[in-house]
C-alpha cells in the first residue's frame, strides 16, 4: 500500500468513524495488539492474539464505516450495544493479558501496606466478626445487582427511547473500563482471597445470591485486578451520569454503590483501598468523559443551549 492509500484510508476512517465509544474501543484494540509485540510475557500464543486484535480493530473500522454510509435501524442499535460485548470480552480476555508486563504482582504488597497503614488492620479480616448468614447473602445480592445494573444502564435507555443517555452511558463505561484494564496491566495486585489466605478466615455461610457470586468468580475473577475495584467504579460513573439526567435515580444508584463497597470488602473480594480508589478514580473518569463528549458535540467551542452530557 503506497503512502498516499495509507493516508487515504486513515482519512476515510477518520471521516467514517464519528462516535467516541467506536474510537475508545478501535484504539485499544490496537494499543494491546502492538503492545504485545515487546510485551507478551508468559503469554502463550501472543503472536496470533495480536494479530487478532489488529485484524478485529480493521474488521470494525471497515464495518463502521458501511454503517455510518448506510444508517438504519439495526446499524444503530449494534452501535449502542456492541461495547457491553467489548467489555465483557476484554474482561475475559484481560485474564491472559494481565501478567504482560509485570508477571509478579508487585503492587500487592504495596496495596497491603497502605490498607493496613490507613486502617490498622486488614478490614476484610475485621469484618469476620459479623459474619451472619443473612448478612453474607445480603451483601452478596447487594453485590450481585451490579451485573443487573452495567447492562441495563444501557439497554434500559435505549428501550425507551432516551438513545442519547444510552450513548453516553456507553462511552463513559468503555471509557472506564479501558483505563482500567490498562491501569491492572500496569499495576497488577493480588486480591485479599488470594494474597490474604493466612490472615483470615473466608468461611461464609450464605444461600442462592453466595452461592451465585462464587460460582460467577470462579469463572470470571483476574488475580491481579484488583485494584481499584472496577465494580465500584463503574458503578459510581453510571450513578454520577444518572445523576445529571435523572436526580433521584442517580442519588438511588449513588446509595446502592456506596453500599456495594461494602459489600465488596465484607465478601472479601477487594481490599478496602481498592473500593476507595475507586470511588476516588470515578469521578475524574466522568468529567473527562463530559469533557471529551462535549468538544466531541461542539468542536468549534460553542456553548450548547443546555448541558450536553450525551
């Protein structure tokens, strides 16, 4: 392909390819395929996962941009739902990539040592004392409604016809979920289930909503993504977005994540820094999202009429 194609072809992409969530999502695909050339240790097969990734961000550049030429009913609802795909197949796949870089889990002990620098104590282990059935299940339901609440906070929108909250609700989660995965690949920590064996007691008696998480962590927990806790911080970003459209659902979603830190410390599978870090990351998440999002909207720097968030 000579230099004036390339150039072509990059600039079909550019004018083809008009949503910030397609581009997120293209641009990683390609930052860890490339990645992966001088970093793939341990990785069995790293050739051809990064052939695949480069191949697939080609397959959906070109398929965006047939899209965009010839908008229709199912183009556009495969725009607004195809990244809840991308995030779970990231997720899974990040349980390869996760020892790429750093194979030892470094951030472990320093994750430890400010959790127990801060707190005195390891308040996964302190919370043991109130271990009670019905309190195990509850926080385990409490924990199992995230994965009601990261689709549907998509889809729901999308149903009844708020398509703009929905593109938003997308963005701000692949946005999130992007820096994340890159964050865990730079700072890989062990989780208290795993690093904490000798420190605590895990015996926890609980009914149907236990039982569902641990059968639904035994197939998708990363050792080495730990911290921050994504749970929480996606939470947190979908609650803060929530908020600007819809106030008392928002301060609802906002109750139900603080209470789901909890649980993910009570149910041992973040250390509390980790839910705190999260919190903390969210929100600097979201303002950058409303910032990308709104130069996105108004390029030439105009200030829309209301608050543009989608």
């Amino acid at each position: 392909m000579t230099k004036n194609r390339f150039i072509s072809r990059l600039g079909k992409y550019s004018d083809g390819i008009h949503s910030l969530t397609d581009r997120v999502i293209l641009a990683y695909l390609l930052l860890i395929g490339l990645l992966l050339i001088p970093f793939h240790q341990g990785i069995q097969y790293w050739p051809w996962i990064s052939l695949t990734h480069c191949m697939l961000a080609w397959g959906l550049a070109e398929s965006l941009c047939i899209m965009n030429r010839r908008p229709n009913r199912w183009s556009e609802s495969f725009q607004l739902l195809y990244p809840l795909i991308f995030v779970f197949v990231s997720w899974m796949e990040l349980k390869v990539l996760i020892t790429m870089i750093f194979p030892d889990y470094y951030g472990t002990l320093i994750v430890q040592q400010l959790e127990h620098g801060i707190f005195n104590t390891y308040p996964t282990a302190w919370m043991e004392r109130w271990y009670t059935p019905w309190l195990t299940e509850s926080m385990h339901a409490f924990y199992s409604f995230y994965y009601l609440l990261l689709p549907g906070s998509v889809i729901v929108p999308f149903l009844i016809g708020e398509k703009k909250t929905a593109r938003t609700m997308a963005f701000i989660i692949t946005l999130n979920h992007v820096l994340f995965i890159l964050l865990f690949l730079l700072f890989p920590v062990e989780g208290p289930k795993t690093a904490l064996h000798a420190a605590q007691d895990f015996r926890q008696d609980g009914l149907f909503f236990m039982h569902l998480i641990h059968s639904i962590q035994r197939g998708a927990s990363i050792k080495g993504a730990a911290f921050p806790s994504l749970h929480v911080a996606e939470s947190f970003c979908i609650s803060w977005v929530m908020l600007k459209k819809h106030k008392k659902t928002g301060l609802f979603l906002i109750l139900f994540s603080c209470i789901m830190s909890v649980a993910t410390v009570y149910c041992q599978y973040h250390y509390a820094v980790d839910t705190l870090a999260a919190l903390l990351f969210s929100l600097p998440v979201c303002i950058l999202g409303r910032h990308l999002l709104n130069n996105h909207n108004n390029p030439n720097g105009m200030r829309p009429k209301t608050e543009n968030f989608s």
